[in-house]
C-alpha cells in the first residue's frame, strides 16, 4: 500500500512540474513574441491616459512641486525592459506662458505598458516620451539596434542625432480646459508706488531706486545708492537686470541697529511681484528689505540689502 502511494505522490509531482514548466514555456513564448512586435509593425509609444491633481487650492503661482501630480499610463510596442523618458512641459500661470521645461520621470516597459506618477512644478500642458539609446540594456538594444535600424520607425519620431535619441514621440496636449480658464482672464495691473506717494525721506529714496531699476536707468540708480556703498552702473546692471520689477509697495519702516559710524540705518519693509530670467518660476510676490542709510545729510539705498532673497 505504502509503495502505491509513494507512487502516486510521485507522479502528482511529476506531473504539476510538466504543469509549471509548460505554464512558464507559454510565459517565455508570449513575451519573446511581444518582444519582436516591433520588428513587424511601426514603433509606437503613446499616452493612454492621464490623471491630473493639483491641491494647492487654485495657488497657480507655480515654483514649487508641492500639492501637483500627474499620473501618466501609456502602451508601447518597444520591448520588455525598454527605458521611456516622460518628459513634461509646465504652463505658468503667473506669467502665462506655456510650453516650459518642467520635470521628467524614467519607466520601464513591461508587456507593453508603462505607468509613472510625476509632481510638476506648474500646470502640465503637454507630454512628450524619449527613448535614449545610452538608457537602453544591451537585450533591448539586440532587438531594435544601437540607433533603432533593425526596426521601422516613423519620421515624425525621428531625431535627428538617432545615436542618442533613438525614438520620439508625438506630444499630447493636456490640461487644455484648465488652460483655458485661466489664460482667459483679465489680464493682472501691477501698481508701482511712486516717490510722491510717500511722505518719509527714506522711503521715497527707496521708490526712487525702484523706479531707476524698473526703466533699467543704472546710471541713475546709482545716484540713489548709499556713498560710501562705492556702487557703480555697471555692478548694478549685474545685480538687477536678471530680475524684472512689475509692482512696488511699501508695507512700513522702523529704525535699525546703531551703526559705529554714527549714521542712521532705516530698515523699510516692501512687497513687490518680480520676474526673473528663469521663466520656470514665473511671476512671484516676494516681501523684501532694503537698509536705507542716511550719511550726512542724504539718504542713500544699500543696494545689496535688496539682494536678499531677491532670487530665490
């Protein structure tokens, strides 16, 4: 009786590994049969679907990663293993311009699809996939070639350096509703103080520095610097230029630490909507300090007080 079921038990081993070998022979057939689609039909990769969130509670001012997601699926028939670069490009509301760099995530195919979930610094409005050839395994590559010449590959998808992108992909639109609401509203009035609008000596030094710096009259703004500061047009054109003033207003004034050369420092506090020469951070609202020094009996801006946080 023993013998019998020894038999049994062997033969019910026997028989679930032919199961799990001819189950695992299938597996490998499809996927080496997955794997040289391409080499019959046109490379493709696409977007299936996207799922945008912004939780930043209609904060579109941009610069920052925090409370943005997109959730990117898409199909391919490039083979198991292929790296895809999803690039994405940001729209800016503050500024409203679109089209900008903004973030990009590496995937990896498998059976045909690919998913990633990216945090963009600003509203996405479009999406674009890469394949590069320094990304790919040595597998994937055997299959399509080192710059894609084993497989058929449509023009439009073409780079033209194919030794570093071998594929390219259409770019989808998104977001467009989004978009459209905003890019669709009153244009922002951005209000600079004037001099006149102010009563106290060093505060309206202060706006007459700002109005040199938003005309870009570095000469001029360097008759408003402090003296002994020793500025120059030249040195100020370096600092100020690589920033646009849009608006200026004084929030208040106090006086600051006794300096030991006796004269008197008078810290003024101002808001003021900036944009930088990195259109990645559109227009931003900074609160700012200047430190406006009174030697003799002029007051002079210290130039690089305003500096601080200025590009951040």
């Amino acid at each position: 009786m023993k013998k019998i079921i020894y038999i049994l038990t062997a033969c019910g081993l026997f028989c679930s590994c032919s199961n799990n070998n001819q189950t695992a022979t299938q597996q490998t057939t499809a996927t080496q049969a997955d794997n040289q689609k391409i080499l019959t039909e046109t490379a493709f990769v696409k977007l299936d679907n996207y799922e945008y969130q912004d939780n930043t509670g209609g904060d579109y001012s941009g610069g920052s990663k925090d409370g943005r997601t997109i959730k990117v699926t898409g199909s391919t028939n490039f083979p198991n293993g292929t790296a895809i670069e999803i690039q994405t490009t940001g729209f800016i509301a503050s500024s409203k311009k679109g089209g900008m760099s903004d973030t990009y995530e590496e995937v990896k195919v498998q059976d045909g699809k690919f998913s990633a979930t990216l945090k963009p610094w600003n509203i996405t409005d479009q999406i674009e996939f890469r394949i590069f050839a320094d990304k790919q395994s040595p597998e994937v590559l055997d299959i399509i070639g080192k710059t894609g010449e084993k497989i058929k590959i449509d023009p439009a998808n073409k780079d033209d350096f194919p030794e570093i992108v071998i594929f390219q992909s259409d770019d989808y639109k998104v977001n467009e509703d989004i978009i459209a609401k905003i890019s669709g509203g009153k244009p922002t009035v951005y209000k600079l103080q004037k001099p006149s609008e102010l009563t106290k000596p060093y505060e309206k030094k202060l706006a007459e520095f700002v109005k040199c710096w938003k005309e870009k009259d570095w000469n001029s703004m360097a008759k408003h610097c402090q003296t002994s500061e020793g500025t120059n047009a030249n040195n100020l054109k370096s600092f100020f230029d690589i920033v646009k003033i849009l608006s200026f207003q004084v929030t208040g004034s106090r006086q600051g630490s006794q300096l030991p050369s006796g004269n008197i420092l008078m810290e003024v506090d101002f808001t003021a909507d900036i944009e930088s020469s990195n259109e990645m951070k559109g227009i931003q609202k900074k609160h700012l300090k200047a430190n406006v020094i009174q030697e003799g009996n002029s007051w002079g801006v210290n130039s690089s007080s305003i500096t601080r946080g200025l590009y951040d």
